[in-house]
C-alpha cells in the first residue's frame, strides 16, 4: 500500500512539473496566457523577440516631441523644403502655465486651414485632421539589416549591366550585350523593398563620395549615362509605393524620416525634436549640395518615353512572331497631357492637378515627380494592351 501511495505521489509530481513546463514554454513577454496567431506574418523583431527592430527609433524620427501623437500620422503646414513650420502655445499643465511650448501645425481637411491647437497643444476632438496613408511604404519601416540585404541584391544586377537608362516611370532599366552583340533589357529593378533601399541611399549620398560611404559610392557611375540622380530617386519611390492612389508632401518628408534620410546639405528645424530628444533635420531641396541649385522638376521627362497601343480606335494590332506590333505609339507625354485625342480602352490618363499653387520646384516639385511616376506605372502596368518602347526612336 505505501509502495502505491509512494508512485503516485511521484506520478502527480512528474505531472505536476509537465504542465509547467508546457505553460511557462508557451508564455510570452508580459502574457502568462498568450493568444498568439500562428500564422502570424510578424517580422522576428516583433512580439516575443527581446531584439529590436533598430530601423525605428522612438516615434520613427518622423514627427516632433511635442504633439508627437499626431506628428507622423497627418498632413502638416510645411514650408518650401517640406519642414514643418512650428507655433508656439502658452500649455496649460495643471493651472500652470508654461511659455513658448513648440508644436506642429496639422491641416484641416474641411476647411484646409491650419488647426488651432488645444490649452495642451493636441488637436481638438471637433478637429478633422488629414490622415497620411503610407500604405505599401510601410515596407520601409522593416529593419535596417532588411533593407540592406535588398540594395546588395539590387546591386548585384546593377554592376553586371552593360548600360542603363530609366523605364516609363523612371525605374532603372538594366541592358546586357546578347550573343548577338546587341544592347537589350535584361533587368528592370521593380521589387518595391530593393527601390526602396536604392531611394534610402540616394537621398543620402546622390552620387556624392562621402565619409559614411568610405569615399565610394556605389551608384555615382551612373552619372556618366546621364541619370539624375533626384529623378532616379522619384523614380524608386514609385515602385515602392501603391500603384493605385497619389503621392504628396507630407509622405515623401515622413518616408525621408522613417530612412533617416536628411541629405548632404540638411535643415535643422529649430524647436523640433525626435522623441529621443534629438533635433530634426530635413531635406534641402532648396540646396540640395552646398552652392547647388534648387531641384526642379520638369513633365518634358516624359516626351521621349514611348507606350504603344495595341487597341486604339476599337482595332487591334496584335504582336507579330517576331514581337512586333503596327500599333499606334505616342509619347507618354502626349498621352498624358491630352495633346493626343485618346482612342484606347478605358478614360484617357492624365497627370494630377492638386496644388492651388502648382509650383515644380524644392519638395513640391520633387512629390509632383514622385506622383507623375506613379500615375505611369498605375497606367501602363494596369492595361496589358499597352507596351513600353525602351528603344523607340521616331
């Protein structure tokens, strides 16, 4: 009898210790009782993980301190170079009033006037503030190991080329010498996270030989086939945003400081701060290098890009065996700035409009880029009966 009352007393004890290890195995950081999906597509730094994600620093170096709760989610008043321009509020804390307290200035979509802030400098509930949607962006929020893996696959392509130029809507096109001993396309880049990173580092070093590149960059060859480097840049940005919808300001000034990207020549906004206390910096797109020029955006980009229609005017031109179509070709310019009576499927296309004061120049100019490119893509790749000519000479 003691011998049996002996094994079950060790049987409850091995039981016992079972279940605790099966509970303590399945418990997370903070949950003793964990709900955790598990197909869960969380990246590792997230939930669980005692690593950081070191991509993102307090609140993404996006916003300011103070009103910090709404600096990186809305359309702000900015000035030329997108930086925001602050105002002061005296904040009540508790009866006590303390002076000079700094703020952003987010925008009512209403009225499209500057939103009066509250005592404590938050935006009143009867407010109605413009959400930025970053939407597919949101990439560049991964680690920065993330996105360092995707420039070294990008680059991999890149230095094997034997020439290059941009695509429909600015993407760098890769050409390779085939067995014939003809240039053709042998790559576009158009993963979003690899556009991304190449964006990073050129809004970081353009082309320029830095200390933080140890004196080489990587991308400056590209100067002597006479790529811009800005265009190119507006060009990445494209791809790594949603190819329905528009690009503003306010997200290209926000995507610059998820990357931490502040340029050769940046703008210290005085009264600005991250929340590690850090000061923001911002874009020069007034100078962008010490005694350089503004940046300034012209459409006529786009007169020596060409799409060819293989239904125009209810025909249709198929391609031929050897890939040749008779179909109408136009320059994307024409197509999109109505200079063409458009005859093909669906409502012409068109670049936007959406700036009382429409100006192509600094950080404006650079967004107008940016969202020009990505009506092209939007148009081009959303209608199979529409082919770019990389080569086309008319």
């Amino acid at each position: 009898m003691k011998t049996i009352i002996r094994y079950s007393s060790y049987l409850f004890i091995l039981l016992l210790m079972s279940c605790l290890t099966i509970l303590l195995s399945n418990c997370q950081k903070g949950d003793f009782f964990p709900n955790v999906d598990d197909d869960s597509d969380r990246p590792e730094w997230a939930g669980g993980n005692t690593e950081s994600n070191e991509h993102i620093k307090g609140n993404d170096e996006s916003g300011t301190t103070r009103g910090g709760d709404y600096g990186d989610l809305y359309v702000l008043l900015r000035d030329d170079n997108g930086v925001p321009e602050m105002t002061e509020v005296d904040v009540d804390q508790d009866g006590i009033i303390e002076d000079d307290e700094h703020f952003v200035q987010p925008i009512d979509a209403l009225t499209g006037s500057v939103i009066e802030l509250d005592q404590y400098g938050e935006v009143p509930e009867s407010a109605n503030p413009i959400e930025v949607d970053f939407g597919r962006l949101n990439i560049v929020r991964s680690p920065q190991s993330v996105l360092d893996q995707a420039f070294e696959e990008a680059m991999k392509v890149i230095e094997a080329g034997d020439d290059f130029t941009l695509d429909f809507c600015g993407r760098l096109s890769i050409w390779n010498y085939d067995e014939f001993g003809e240039l053709v396309v042998t790559k576009t880049i158009d993963s979003p996270r690899e556009n991304m990173a190449m964006y990073q580092y050129l809004m970081k070093y353009m082309y320029e030989n830095t200390v933080e590149n140890n004196y080489a960059n990587r991308m400056a060859f590209l100067a002597g086939y006479q790529i811009d480097p800005l265009l190119l840049a507006a060009g990445c940005f494209s791809a790594g945003s949603d190819k329905t919808g528009t690009v503003d300001i306010d997200e290209v000034v926000y995507i610059n400081g998820f990357l931490d990207c502040y340029g050769l020549n940046p703008i210290l906004n005085e009264y600005d701060y991250d929340f590690n206390h850090d000061n923001n910096y911002y874009w020069n797109f007034t100078e962008p290098l010490e005694g350089e020029a503004q940046f300034q955006y012209n459409r006529g980009v786009y007169q020596d890009r060409y799409i060819q229609f293989l239904v125009w005017d209810n025909a249709y031109y198929p391609v031929n065996e050897d890939g040749v179509s008779e179909g109408p070709v136009f320059s994307i310019y024409d197509i999109f700035e109505g200079m063409e009576d458009f005859k093909g499927i669906g409502a012409q296309p068109q670049f936007t409009y959406r700036w009382s004061d429409f100006d192509h120049t600094k950080v404006q100019g650079f967004a107008i880029a940016v969202d020009d490119a990505v009506q092209v893509l939007d148009f081009v790749h959303g209608d199979s009966n529409v082919l770019f000519l990389p080569n086309y000479q008319p």
